[in-house]
C-alpha cells in the first residue's frame, strides 16, 4: 500500500524525484499529478482540476500529443502499450475541461478548461493529495470561488487494470443564500488517434439517456476507425444527467442541460470534429449544504458494464425513502482515528445500518445503528474517499461521502 496525503508547498514537490514514479502509480510533478494504471495513464492540472497537465510526464508514462499537454492515454490493447490510444484532446486546439454555470440568465458562469476559459473566469484551486490504496490510484483536487459562493472538490479514481476511471464532483454551497439552478457540465473535444492519423472527426453517439426506460443510464461515445478502432465516452448511473453532442467550446451549462442547440436523441450519431459533454442540474442548494455526483470516463466499449458497477453504490437498486430531508452527519470529517454518526432524533430506526463503499463500489464497513448516534474506529479503512448509504426499514434513506485520513 502506497500512501501521501499533501499540504502541497514548494518543498514537497521538490522533495518528490521522478526517479521514483517507476514505484508510484500517482507523483506529482510541480503543481499537477500524475496517474499511472497498467491500461490508463491520466495527467491532472493543478490549477484547473482537469485532465491536461502541462509539466513533463514522469518517465514511463506515454504522453503522446505535441501541445506539450497531459490528459488521458489508454492501452486497450493491453499490448504492454505496443499500440495505444490518444492523447484524446491534446492535438490541435485543446478542449477538454469542466464548468459550472449559477442561473439561466444573466447568472455566473465557471470555466476550468486546458483550451483557456477566454473571457469567463476559472475557479482556482490546487492537488490537494493523493493516495494509491489497494488496487486503487485516487487523486484530489479542491477550488473555491468566494464569489460564487461554491467551494468544488473533484476526486479522480482510477484502477490498477481498469479501462476506465471514476470523477467524484462535490458542490458545497458556501454562501448564506439557496443558490437556485446550478449546473455543472464535462465537456470534450475527442480527438482520438488524430495524432497517429491526421484526422480530427470521431463519429459521436449517444447511447443512452435516463428518459429512455427505468434502467437506463446516460452514456456518450466517440470512435475513430484508423489506424485501428478507438473509443471514448462517458457514463453515468445518476439521474441527473444528461448527454449530447455538438459546438465545441461549449461554456453554456443550461443550454447544454437543456438540449440547446445540442443533440440528445438516443440512437444519433455525427461524424465531425466536435464535442461530447454530460450536464447535470442541482435545481437548488441551500446554504452549507453539498451535492455529490460521479461519472466513468470509459476507454473500451466492454468496460462500461464495470464502469457502471463501479458507480453503482449512488444508484443502489434498494427502494428509496420519501423522506428526502433527513439529516446525516459523518463527523470529523476527514476521520483520522474515530468517527461518529448522527441521524435526526425524529427517525424511529428498525434494523438500521450504514453501509461504506470504496470508490469502486467494494463494500467496505457495515455499521448497525441501534441508536441515532454511535461511534467507530476508523480500523482498516485505509486513506482515501469512501461512499456511506444509510439503509432504515429496508429503504435507502441518503447517500453521502466520506474521507478517511
């Protein structure tokens, strides 16, 4: 097990050589981080919080796109990257990046983007740690924007022979006010193999929606054919999202949630050098409150069906309780040693528990709850960011996050 938690300084990054990343699968390399699977190898911006780190790869990590960028590279192949997939975006005009949008009209508007946010304004932030626990390589990234009043972590998880890694977004409202029609979108420019071809276009498909039956999910593909098949998307088993493809540098969350001048039919496809994206909507967060949602960023087409598993701890299958306002503390929080659990005094609790998740959906603490309040040692749990649901009377009665230090 390989663990660092940062208070990220000048020193530090120093102190890490890259003459060890032949040991690591995460390093930082001055204000970015690196992720190094067997099969998927990502590069994070420190500023940003995106895929697209601008300082040098560490050796033995397969940066491939001539801009002097590091997004995500992926070995389907599982050829000991004989042949390999991507960089997807760093050819050309960059496009790769993440946003956040507050109102319909008029509202602000958050752009963390590697092509440049141009004339709106980034929240800024930093790497905040990161960790290699198991068969898992998390990293974590946090941005503030007093102006906003929005503080965001992304949490990117990734594992050993994964094709595919897991985003972990929270949303904190850090004002004194509801903040009313959030939206957040990941947006993507996939430029594949052009690197190896010359040619931008993939053919964009969206494979699904949520809308279109009870069990569906919403996914987003992009392929190129030469000079072998490669593929790209994006999926997620949350509800509140939606996919689509169309424009390019997309800046506009509503529109983009909202199907504006974007394409949304399952089943359509396009051939062009355009983007794909999801969108999500919190219809309104109130003061200090926090919303947490994931998507898979998936490099085969057969490893969705893991990436869906991965996610599936926030999509249990358990019935839901209509009492949405029932309060949930997990405290401290990060846990260090100990921690305790509290639910509202009003809930009458019948064969109660709280079940934790790893990122990947690995069941990792059952906790019964025989009273409102009860208490654990944080034991085996090793460093990183886990997944709590809280099961009353058979129903699943909310979900939350946790990290353990």
């Amino acid at each position: 097990m390989k663990t660092k938690n940062l208070l990220f300084n000048c020193s530090l990054a120093i102190a890490i050589s890259a003459a060890t990343i032949g040991n690591l699968n995460a390093q930082i390399v001055g204000t970015d981080a690196f992720m190094k699977g067997n099969y998927v190898e990502i590069g994070i911006r420190g500023t940003g919080g995106y895929e697209g780190a601008t300082a040098a790869a560490p050796s033995g990590m397969h940066a491939r796109g001539g801009i002097g960028l590091f997004g995500f590279v992926a070995n389907p192949q599982m050829d000991s990257w004989t042949n390999y997939d991507g960089d997807f975006y760093t050819p050309g005009v960059p496009e790769n990046g993440w946003g956040i949008e507050i109102g319909t009209t008029g509202g602000i508007k958050r752009c963390n983007n590697a092509s440049g946010s141009g004339a709106l304004s980034a929240i800024s932030g930093s790497i905040t740690g990161w960790s290699h626990v198991g068969t898992v390589t998390s990293t974590n990234w946090e941005g503030n924007d007093v102006a906003a009043g929005l503080n965001v972590k992304i949490n990117y998880s990734l594992g050993d022979n994964a094709l595919f890694y897991v985003t972990t977004v929270s949303v904190t409202n850090t004002s004194s006010v509801t903040l009313n029609d959030i939206f957040y979108y990941r947006n993507l420019d996939p430029d594949n193999n052009q690197s190896l071809t010359g040619v931008f276009a993939t053919t964009n498909s969206v494979v699904s929606q949520h809308s279109a039956c009870s069990t569906c999910y919403a996914q987003i593909s992009a392929t190129q054919t030469t000079p072998w098949l490669s593929y790209v998307g994006f999926v997620t088993t949350d509800t509140a999202y939606v996919a689509g493809y169309g424009g390019f540098t997309n800046r506009d969350g509503s529109d983009m949630y909202n199907g504006v001048g974007y394409t949304q039919t399952v089943g359509s496809s396009l051939t062009a050098d355009g983007s794909i994206y999801l969108a999500y909507k919190i219809p309104a967060l109130t003061a200090t409150s926090a919303r947490v949602f994931r998507f898979a960023t998936v490099f085969a087409p057969t490893a969705v069906a893991s990436a869906v598993t991965a996610l599936s701890p926030l999509s249990t299958s358990l019935k839901k309780t209509k009492n949405s306002s029932v309060n949930v503390s997990v405290y401290p929080n990060p846990i260090i040693d100990n921690g305790t659990i509290s639910i509202d005094n009003s809930i009458v609790l019948s064969n109660a528990s709280v079940v934790i998740y790893d990122m990947f959906g690995k069941k990792m603490r059952v906790i019964e709850m025989q009273s409102n309040t009860v208490n654990f040692e944080k034991g085996d749990l090793a460093a990183g960011m886990y997944f709590y649901k809280l099961v009353n009377k058979g129903s699943e009665v909310v979900t939350g996050k946790l990290i353990v230090k």
